[in-house]
C-alpha cells in the first residue's frame, strides 16, 4: 500500500507505505505501528489509541471519528475513508 499525501495545490509532500511516512525526496520522516508515532530518529511524537491523538506530554492534539480529524477545538483538519494509521500519518504530514 503506497498512499501519497497531496497539499491543497495538489503536490505530493509525502508517502506513506502502511509504516513509514517519507517527505516528497524519500526521506524518512516518521514511522507508524498502529499506536505510536515516532519521528525518524525514533523519539515518540504522538500516540493514537484509534480515536484520539495525542503528543508526546499526552496532550490532545486530535480526534478521529471514522471519518473526520478534528484538532482539539473540533475543526475538521482533513475527511478519509482510509484506515486511521493513514489519517494520523496526513495528519502529521500537515503539520511538516
């Protein structure tokens, strides 16, 4: 599974493979085992417990309902009918 991730312009910042988000040059950025989110120098950024995200002093950054990521004041940040690992990766993608 190669999913791209596409800014508003349409040009692709990232990929995600099913584990590791790479930028647009295949550069690892980060990697994503269904839980936790680290950075490519392995440090926890985030974890996801399939509904909400939070960063690495537990904050909640996000909400994920099955379809919608709201960030915490519950603004849609992006829609997917993709599984939540691919959210949480597009997610992160934004924020690069």
């Amino acid at each position: 599974m190669n999913i791209s991730i596409k800014n508003n312009d349409l040009k692709t910042v990232a990929r995600f493979d099913g584990k590791t988000l790479r930028d647009a040059f295949s550069r690892k950025i980060a990697t994503f085992d269904g839980k936790v989110l680290r950075d490519a120098s392995l440090k926890k950024v985030a974890t996801f417990d399939g509904k909400v995200l939070r960063d690495a002093s537990l904050k909640k950054v996000a909400t994920f309902d099955g379809q919608n990521l709201r960030d915490a004041s519950s603004k849609i940040i992006l829609s997917a009918d993709a599984e939540v690992g691919i959210v949480v990766m597009a997610f992160v993608a934004e924020l690069i």
